[in-house]
C-alpha cells in the first residue's frame, strides 16, 4: 500500500474502531479535525492561494470527514471488525 492510502486507511479504521466500540456501549470521543488531520492534506483539501477562513476550512474538514465515512460503511460492509483487511492496492 502507498503512503497516501496507508493515510487514508488509517484514518478510515479510526472511524470504523470508533463506530465499533460505540456500538458496544463503550462512549469514543472521535475528534473530525483529529481523524482528517491524519489523512493526506492535498487529496481533500485544494492548496490555497491565500489563508483560508475559519469557515472554510471547516468546510473543508467536514467534506473530508463525510468522504471517509462514505468508505467506512463499505468498509464495515466488506471487512467485519473481526477479519483482516481486504488488501487495496
């Protein structure tokens, strides 16, 4: 696996632990910005010309957010918490 789907990936299985964990009753504080920050800057967020405002970059960080968790339900569809991960390559 690259770098950059090994990010990914790894930020995909933070929210997959903690959809997993939360559905055992156990309470998993998941920060958005904590999770995407672990993701590969460049693949969801365009490199601005000038800084970007608070609001846009929450923007940004919540369309990355929701990009993840798309992938995290065909995750948990494909690869049950208990079996190893399909290897993507």
């Amino acid at each position: 696996m690259s770098g950059i789907a090994d990010c990914w990936a790894t930020a995909a299985v933070e929210c997959v632990e903690a959809l997993y964990f939360k559905e055992k009753g156990v309470q998993v504080e998941l920060s958005v910005k904590h999770v995407v920050d672990r993701a590969p800057r460049k693949l969801w967020r365009p490199e601005p010309k000038e800084e970007l405002s608070v609001e846009e970059e929450d923007g940004y960080v919540y369309d990355a957010f929701n990009f993840i968790m798309e992938h995290c339900v065909a995750m948990e569809r494909d690869w049950p918490y208990n079996k190893p991960p399909i290897n993507v390559s």
